[in-house]
C-alpha cells in the first residue's frame, strides 16, 4: 500500500508543478490576446486569474490598470497601479500612468515628486515624462495667480 501512495505521489506532484507553472503564464498571455483584441472583460478574467496563481505578477496588474483606464474606473486603476509599483517600483510605464492621475488631480507635488523617479528608470518612455512637465508648469503658474 506505501508503495502505490509513494507512486501515486512521484507521478502526481511533477505533473502538478508543471501544469501549475505553465497554467499561471497561460493565463497571462490569454489576457494579453484578449487585451490585444479589445475584449476586456475576458481579459480581465484572465489578468485575474493569473494574480491568483501568482500575486506578484506586476504585468497583470498594469494591464488590469490599463483596462481600468479605458472603463475609466479611476479608483480601481490606482489600485492596481499601486500594487505593481509596490512590486516592481521601477515600472516607467505605472509610474507613467501614475503621475497622469496625480496631474488630473491636481497632486503637483506628487507629479514631481514620480517624476524624478521616472527620469531615473526610464528607458523608452522618457517623452512622455517631458510633455507632462512641460503641462505641469503650464498649469503651476495659473494656480499661482489665484
């Protein structure tokens, strides 16, 4: 009888861990397809899924933001924005996405403040990381005059 438990176990436990780890990068590159065609509540799902399996995954959280962001759930968007900067916080493209909701509201100081960390990890997005200052000081001296 022990030796059909520890049978059972040896073909068990491999199959396990492998189905595990490849079902936890399926449900992230099924998300993407979905995100990629534009349907995103499937996405979503499997953006969801994948967390599940593996909290610390802070690509399914940005995309998560990112389709909070076209539903324009703001709060949810945060949220999640929060959770991949707090796993990955050199994440230019959350940090990014951040520092556009801190200017919606208004949060200058936290737009400098993302700033100087995005100038530092930025590697393909530092355009963007201009045209928000250069809106930021556009704005700075309107408030200033009030």
């Amino acid at each position: 009888m022990k030796k059909i438990i520890k049978f059972t176990l040896l073909i068990y436990l491999p199959i396990n861990i492998f189905s595990y780890s490849f079902g936890n990068e399926n449900f992230f590159k099924k998300g993407l397809e979905f995100y990629n065609d534009k349907k995103y509540e499937d996405a979503r799902f499997m953006f969801e899924r994948s967390i599940v399996f593996n909290p610390k995954d802070s690509n399914s959280y940005l995309y998560l933001a990112k389709i909070y962001n076209i539903e324009e759930d703001q709060k949810k968007e945060e949220k999640n924005l929060e959770a991949t900067l707090l796993i990955e916080p050199n994440n230019e493209e959350a940090i990014l996405m951040t520092m556009k909701i801190a200017l919606e509201k208004s949060n200058y100081s936290k737009v400098k403040d993302l700033s100087k960390t995005f100038s530092k990890v930025c590697k393909k997005l530092c355009d963007e990381n201009k045209s928000i200052l250069e809106t930021l000081s556009n704005i700075e001296p309107k408030n200033n005059e009030s």
